[in-house]
C-alpha cells in the first residue's frame, strides 16, 4: 500500500515505523517545523515537504493526518481542492470524529483510527514498534471502505479494533484519560501520604505502583468490583471515617478520597 503522511510527530513517526515494518511504501510526508522535517527524512530517506499543495497525491492509496487535533480540519479544508477521490483518509485523533473529514471531503472515504496507547518515542526501531502495538485496542469509526482498511491495519498489527459510534468519541477520550492520565495523579497522592508517614520518596512510589500493579493483575483475572479490596468491600465504615478524619489537612486527597469511595460504593452496589 502507498501510504503519505501529513504531521511528523510521535504519531507521524509511529505510522512511519510500522508501515516500513509491513513493507508499504512510504511516499513522503508534510510537516511545518523544519527540524521536523529533517530528522524524519533522516530517518525514512523520504522527501517531506513544507507545504500541504507541494507533494505528489496521484500514487496516494492511504494518507495519514496525524497533526494536533486543532489542525485537522484545516489541513481536510486545504487537501479538499487537491486530494484525488481515490486517497483514503485517516486522521488519529483520540477526541475528534471522522466527520471532521467528511466535512471537506465529502467524496472521499475518511475514518478516524486511534490506539489506546501513548506513541512510542520518535527513535525507535520499526520492530520496537510494532512490538508495542502488540493485543493494543485501538477505537475506529468512518466509511465502510475506510473501516474496512482500519480492520486490515489492526489484524496486521496483531492489535485489536473496536469500532465505535461517532457521536460517542468524546465521552471514549475521556474515559482514554481517566485510564492513562488519572491513575498517575493517585499513585502521586499515595506516595505523598507514605512520605509523610516515613517513607523515602523511592520507596513511597515504588510501594504505590506495585499495590497498584497488583490490583490491575487482580482485575485482569476478574473484574473491577471483585478485585477490589479494604474497607469498603468489607462495608467496614468505622475505618473509612478515621481515614477522612486524618486527611483533614489533606484538601485535595479528601476529595478524591470522598468522590473515589462514592464509585466504589456505587459499583459494588450493581454488581
């Protein structure tokens, strides 16, 4: 498959990285920063050109937009004069739709395709990503031709696909965070407690993410409500007010405590 890519990014390299692994012809690509462009042609020995009107479209089977979420409409808007009918287009977007798309190019077949997963580094092998990629989700919706080539992509890959509703993908961005971004900010708030109690700050980590690791393996061989563990799956309330009396000075770590015992307490109810 002749693919381009428009935005050089981490994503911009990943989509690089494994098209080289699966032997597709990586034609060139687009990208605004000059340094950029240069470490990218070092590395792929293509052309990558400034403009989005200055490369050849005609041998484009598929094209990879893989720009900050604010810049995709626009460069859809510019490719709308220019990009053959015959162009798929993917934009990687955890947040937007594929509409963002059809918007401006409304004859061509156009899907929004996004792993689950944060992009490797810029300077990884090709078999270092696609390694990581491996059993990895990656959430799809678009054009029946398009959602057919994100399948195709997905089996390749040995990752999974799920396809999901267009109208949907903020609320799966959001729950992307919660999983990616918001267990950090707990594994922070643990350790600080730990520190405060004696422990160094090597050990208050490394304590939190292996408690933590143990709960995710604990749901993996179960569910969320019987993995959980402590005083509220023992309905052991005494305990659970001692510990909001003792982070009473704690303002930000009694409020996640309050709001995260509520979700608890509200899954163990529907289980």
């Amino acid at each position: 498959m002749n693919i381009a890519i428009i935005g050089t990014g981490r994503m911009g390299f990943t989509q690089a990285h494994l098209a080289r692994s699966m032997r597709d012809s990586l034609l060139w690509a687009v990208d605004i920063s000059p340094q950029a462009r240069a470490q990218f042609e070092e590395m792929f020995k293509v052309p990558v050109y400034e403009h989005i009107c200055s490369p050849d479209y005609s041998d484009v089977e598929l094209l990879w937009i893989t720009v900050k979420d604010a810049e995709i409409e626009p460069v859809a808007q510019a490719l709308s004069e220019i990009l053959p009918k015959s162009v798929v287009v993917l934009h990687t977007s955890g947040l937007l739709p594929s509409s963002i798309l059809k918007k401006h190019l409304p004859n061509h077949s156009c899907a929004s395709f996004h792993p689950l997963m944060a992009c490797p580094l810029c300077d990884v092998s090709d078999s270092d990503c696609v390694h990581a990629y491996e059993g990895i989700v990656h959430a799809y919706e678009g054009d029946e031709v398009a959602l057919k080539i994100c399948h195709t992509l997905a089996t390749r890959l040995q990752a999974k696909a799920v396809q999901i509703q267009p109208d949907k993908k903020i609320l799966y961005h959001a729950a992307a965070v919660f999983s990616a971004n918001y267990p950090g900010a707990l594994i922070d708030i643990s350790a600080k407690l730990f520190e405060e109690c004696g422990f160094s700050r090597e050990q208050a980590v490394e304590s939190a993410v292996l408690m933590c690791q143990q709960l995710l393996r604990s749901i993996l061989k179960s569910n969320p409500c019987e993995a959980l563990t402590g005083p509220l799956k023992r309905r052991d309330f005494i305990t659970v007010e001692a510990h909001m009396h003792a982070l009473a000075d704690h303002h930000n770590a009694l409020l996640v405590y309050q709001v995260l015992k509520d979700a608890c307490l509200d899954m163990l109810s529907n289980s």
